[in-house]
C-alpha cells in the first residue's frame, strides 16, 4: 500500500507540471503581457464595460485573481475525481496520423467557420458572430435586434454543432465523442460543486440577474436566455472543443497539460469577434488580443480540465457555461433585446 501523502502527491504533480515546456512558454507568456498592459495602457482601458467598471491596475489584478480562482477550481476538480477512474481519452481518438489530418481540417473549419460569421453578420449590419452575442457579459454595445440574436444562434449551432456531429457521429461512437457519462453519480457531484462555487463567486464580483428584473421579466427572461446561449454559445464550444478537438489534441500531443493549454486557446479564439474589442490603433489591438486571452484562456482550460477528468463534456455544460455565467448574467441582455416585460 502507497504511504505516499496527498500533499506529496500535489507537489509531485507541481513540479512535473512546471518542468512542462509548454507550461513554462504559458507561464512566460502570461507575465509578458501583463508586463505589456500596463506599458501600453492609459490609466483606463479603452473597452466600455459598464458591466465590469475600473482602472487599468484593477483589470490586470482582477484577471490574475480569477486565474487563481481557476486554478483553485482545477484543484478542486481533480479533488473530486481523485478516486475515480481515469478515462482515456487518447484512445477515443483515432491514429495519429489521422488525428492530425483531423484537428488540421477541424481548425481550418473552424476559422472558416469565424469569417462566415463576419460576413453573414456584416451583410446585415450586425456584429459579427463569433461564440458570444454582441453584449455578453461586459454588457457592452448597443442595442442588439431580436432577428440578430436569433440568427447568431442558429448560425452558431450549424456551424460548430449540427454540421461537425453529422460528420464525426458517421464515424465515431457517443462514448469516443465524450458524449455519455462513465460515472454519473461522480459527474454530477463536480457539477454540483463547481457550480455553486462558480454561482457564489459570481455573486460576489460581478453584476448578475437577480435584483434587476420584475417576476415577469424572470420567468421568461431566464428559460429564454439559457436556451438562446445554450444554442448560440454552450452547445458549440462542447461540440467543436470538447467533444471532438480535446481527445485529438491529447493523442496529438501524449500531454494533459499542453491539451488544457489548447484548449484554452482554442477556446479564446473562438471569441475572436467580440464586441468590446477595440482596433482603432496598434495599441488598442494588442489590448484587445490581451484581453481576449486574459477573459477566456483560463476558463477554456478549466472546461478542458472538467472534459479530461470526467470524459464526459456535458460536465462542463452545467457546471462552469450554460448555467453561470450565461443565464447568471447575460439574462437583463436578453430581456432588453426583446423587450420582455
């Protein structure tokens, strides 16, 4: 029998991962662009975000306090799931030279994916589609048309979800698309735990739904906000990310590590149309690449981490995207965009 301390263990597993190359290129990465903020920034940031008021200092502490916050909930995570079996899924991937050919044509995919969505929405006047509606979470923009949140979604929804699974269902199993629980009991205790440690973290540092809105406006705002998300923002990025691209990445790459590192990146990029962004100068589009990874690296790796350690990528779904942040917050949005009252 082991003798070997659960604190032993976590400090093995810290040093393995901080002999990682491709954690230490992160890591040097993080630092040099927080570095570049604030080089570059004026004492305020120029993305209007009245649903995230501060300075510059107090974004740049803000975003590294909530990588710490993931990470604390990456811990927790693997605390949860330290008993468990865990699920291969390396081998719900195909050989690797298939895998490669694979996640190659899935990332040209999926940049075609963002330029149809630019030009779609460009076409019409709209911002472009990328895996957030314009105003998400930041509460920037102004006001969105009922007709350009509909057709965000189901743009969104074809594109990353119907078309890919049509594809990849032909030739691949549920279980190797991380689409069925091995441990049903197990996964939704990481939900449950996850998710009401999300919710109160929430509550505490941003502004939420709740206390803003008449009864009314509740009882449809929320059912309405969560399936125009799920379709628009959750659905898609389980799909595309979670379900196909994460087992390809960890064959591709024989490291856990590196795979929450692209999937947090991938993840990043699929936000890559934001509305708060602003390219008015070379400063201003190094800020808004900044802050695109500063805003969504960390949770595209904490919704990896939640895929590799249960195999199952509806985790994620209720934990830590459908539920909190997007009904949590972004549903005053949806009540403003179709004038529910």
């Amino acid at each position: 029998m082991s003798t070997t301390t659960a604190p032993a263990r976590a400090s093995s597993t810290l040093r393995h991962l901080a002999l990682q190359r491709s954690v230490q290129f992160t890591a040097a990465l993080w630092i040099a662009a927080n570095v570049a903020v604030l080089l570059v920034a004026e004492e305020a940031l120029p993305f209007g975000w009245p649903d995230v008021p501060g300075s510059t200092v107090d974004h740049v502490v803000s975003t590294n306090l909530g990588l710490l916050w993931i990470f604390g909930l990456m811990a927790i995570t693997c605390l949860l799931t330290r008993k468990r079996s865990r699920p291969d899924l390396a081998a719900r991937a195909p050989e690797f030279a298939i895998a490669r050919r694979e996640t190659l044509l899935l990332l040209a995919y999926g940049a075609l994916g963002l330029i149809g969505g630019f030009v779609l929405a460009r076409l019409f006047g709209w911002q472009p589609f990328g895996l957030h509606l314009a105003g998400s979470i930041f509460g920037t923009h102004e006001h969105v048309a009922p007709t350009e949140a509909i057709a965000w979604a189901a743009y969104n929804v074809v594109v990353y979800v119907v078309l890919p699974l049509a594809y990849f269902r032909r030739k691949y199993s549920a279980r190797q698309l991380n689409l069925v629980s091995s441990d049903r009991r197990g996964d939704t205790l990481v939900i449950v735990v996850v998710l009401l440690l999300e919710s109160l973290v929430q509550f505490a540092t941003l502004t939420t739904a709740f206390g803003q809105l008449s009864t009314g406006q509740y009882l449809v705002g929320l059912p309405l906000t969560f399936m125009l998300y799920l379709a628009g923002a959750v659905l898609p990025a389980m799909v595309f990310i979670y379900c196909i691209l994460v087992p390809r990445f960890l064959k591709l790459t024989g490291s856990t590590a590196t795979t929450v590192i692209l999937g947090g990146i991938t993840y990043t990029l699929l936000h890559v149309w934001d509305a708060w962004t602003v390219l008015t100068s070379p400063a201003n589009w190094l800020l808004s690449i900044i802050f695109l990874f500063f805003t969504y690296f960390g949770p595209g790796m904490m919704k990896t981490v939640l895929t590799v350690r249960t195999g199952n990528a509806w985790t994620h779904v209720w934990a830590y995207h459908a539920l909190a942040p997007h009904t949590l917050i972004d549903t005053p949005h949806v009540v403003e965009i179709f004038r529910i009252r």
